[in-house]
C-alpha cells in the first residue's frame, strides 16, 4: 500500500517515486483535510478524498511507465508512480 496525507497544502509520503512491478496489484491511500478528487494520471482512475474519509484507488499495474498522482483540483502533486 501507498499512503499519502495532506493538511494545510503540505503533502507527507514516503518518497516521491513509487516502483512498482508490470502486474502487480496497487493500493494507494490519501487523506486530506478538504475535499478534493484524487487522480491517477495514466489509468485514468479518480476518487474523492475529504476530512475523516481518506480516499482508496485499486488496480493493477498492467500498464508500463511513470504516472503522476495528485489532487486534481489544486493540481498539487502526490507522487508518482513507475510502472516496470
């Protein structure tokens, strides 16, 4: 699992890029204090977050490359992720 959390603009994550193996099933968590979507650039794939109710997205990574995840209304990057 990746997790991520966000309050007062700033985000916290382990790092910065995430690899993960081509087929391998992924689960990122991010919790925010608004509400705001979640994108996962790539998959196309986007869930909203808001105070009290992190937001999950789950998939498998069958498609190769670097894929940004961030807060789609602020445009605020998360991570990305490296599909290999």
């Amino acid at each position: 699992m990746i997790e991520a959390s966000v309050a007062g603009g700033t985000v916290t994550v382990e790092q910065d890029r995430f690899e993960v193996a081509k087929g391998a099933d992924v689960v990122i968590r991010v919790t925010d204090d608004v509400e705001e979507p979640i994108h996962l650039h790539g998959y196309d794939i986007e869930t909203d977050a808001a105070p009290g109710q992190p937001a999950e997205i789950a998939f498998t990574a069958d498609v190769p490359g670097v894929f940004e995840v961030e807060l789609e209304d602020s445009g605020t990057l998360l991570f990305e992720i490296e599909v290999k």
